[in-house]
C-alpha cells in the first residue's frame, strides 16, 4: 500500500504552476487573484486521505484469523480495534520522530517518509498541533473527545469553558481556537518565514515572493486592533488582539480585509 501512495503521490507535479483551466485565475472584490491551492495540489491531498480511508477500512475488515498476523494484542470488535490500531500508530510516529537525524534532510522526502499509519498520526498533528488552552487565561484545558449532547472536541459541536471566574464568558470552540491561532501567526516574527501570514509568500508566479509576503504583513498590522500594546510580550500582545476583535474570527478578518483589499498586498 505505501509504495502505491508513493506512486500516486509522485506522479502529482507539487511546486509547479499548472493551467487549471476556469480555476487559472478568480475575482476577489473585483481584483484578479491566481489560486492559493493549485488543482495538482488537491489531487495529492485527496489521493493522502483515500489511502488513510482504505487503510480503515482494510483493519475494519480483518477477520479474527487475520489479526493474529498484524498483532496477537489486537481487540475482535471493529470500533475498539480501530481505537487500539491508531494508538500504535501514534507510538510508531513518536518513534519515527526519533529517529531522524540532521543530515535526513538531505535524503529526500520520499527517502525518509515514514509508514501510513504513522503519515495518518502526522498529518493530524498538522490539523491540531497543539493543546488546548483557554483564550485568557492559557491555562492548558482536558477537552474530551465525545460527549453525549455532541459538544466534544471531534464532535461538530465542540465547546469548552475555563472553570476559572474571570474565564466564564469565554466559549472555546473551533472558531475560537482558529483565532488564537490566527493572532499568534499575526505578531510572530521569528525565525524569519514564519513570520509571514499562510499563503502570502508563495503565489503561482513565484516560490519565493518576499515582498508581496512583508507588504501584506505590515498592511495588516496598521489595523489599530491589531496593533502592538507599548511594552507588551508576544504572550500579551496575542491576548490584546483577541480581546479588540470580541474574540470574534470574523471580526479578525474584517480588521484584515480592511488593509489589504488593493494593491500588490492583497490576499
């Protein structure tokens, strides 16, 4: 299976700007904008998640003589067994991490990928890479993944509150860990790409677009709510935004909007 993946994803021309016909350049508020993801891009992605579904459904579907061969330790009902499999996984990646060296970054991605199941713990860790802390207080949080009323992290309703008073107003949710996500990358500065905001630094004209990436970054930051406090840390200064935009995203993006409707900054 992952030689298969391998071929697949090999295949998909990553870096390189493609014709994708209709979708080669869209309006945003009149002004021409090229794709922040190209179609070849999304093709990869897609072909990633096939292969974890297939991955599921190949451990669903293991009849009782068949788990002694993956692992005489693997759980008989389908749901426990799921469970059981994605935490060796997790092992299996925490290891893979270790073992990597320095120089691996001279390898080769393809040369030093690590096995499915382990490429399926990574790429999660990418869609939640981090625990979750209250907006306000940063006191780190235990969010249990399902609840009876739908309310628990891997749920569609997620939300969480800080026990602390001064926290009770505050309503964690996706939305609003988007947020605190959003204003850490906004007064990140270090190491230096990491200072740019996602998707300002790349355009289907150049791999590297440094000017178009700073412009977009100080356009956003002459927003008065987004502004850095006199004498504040990073830890503050994210707090103060947070609190300007009501702890609202959508309010965030007004603020950003705003400042890079026109120009070469625009998003």
């Amino acid at each position: 299976m992952g030689s298969v993946l391998l071929k697949n994803l090999e295949q998909m021309p990553f870096g390189f700007p493609v014709d994708d016909g209709p979708f080669a350049m869209y309006r945003i508020n009149g002004y021409p904008t090229s794709p922040l993801v190209e179609v070849s891009q999304l093709k990869g992605h897609l072909a990633l998640l096939r292969h974890f579904a297939a991955l599921r459904t190949t451990v669903d579907g293991l009849k009782q003589s068949e788990m002694s061969v993956w692992h005489d330790q693997m759980p008989e009902d389908r749901e426990l067994r799921w469970t059981w499999f994605v935490g060796r996984a997790v092992e299996r990646f925490e290891r893979w991490c270790q073992s990597l060296m320095s120089d691996d970054t001279e390898a080769g991605i393809w040369n030093v990928l690590p096995p499915l199941d382990a490429l399926m713990v990574w790429h999660s860790y990418m869609l939640n890479p981090g625990p979750i802390r209250c907006l306000k207080c940063l006191k780190t949080l235990e969010a249990p993944l399902m609840k009876e009323d739908g309310t628990g992290y891997l749920q569609q309703n997620f939300i969480l509150r800080c026990p602390a008073y001064d926290c009770q107003t505050i309503r964690i949710t996706k939305e609003t860990l988007a947020l605190y996500k959003l204003s850490s990358d906004i007064v990140r500065t270090e190491p230096r790409f990491w200072g740019f905001l996602a998707g300002t630094l790349r355009t289907s004209m150049s791999d590297l677009n440094i000017g178009r990436a700073t412009n977009v970054k100080d356009a956003i930051l002459l927003a008065k709510e987004l502004k850095e406090p006199p004498g504040s840390d990073k830890a503050a200064w994210i707090q103060s935004i947070m609190k300007n935009v009501n702890y609202q995203l959508m309010d965030i993006r007004k603020c950003m909007t705003s400042k890079v409707k026109g120009g070469d900054g625009r998003l």
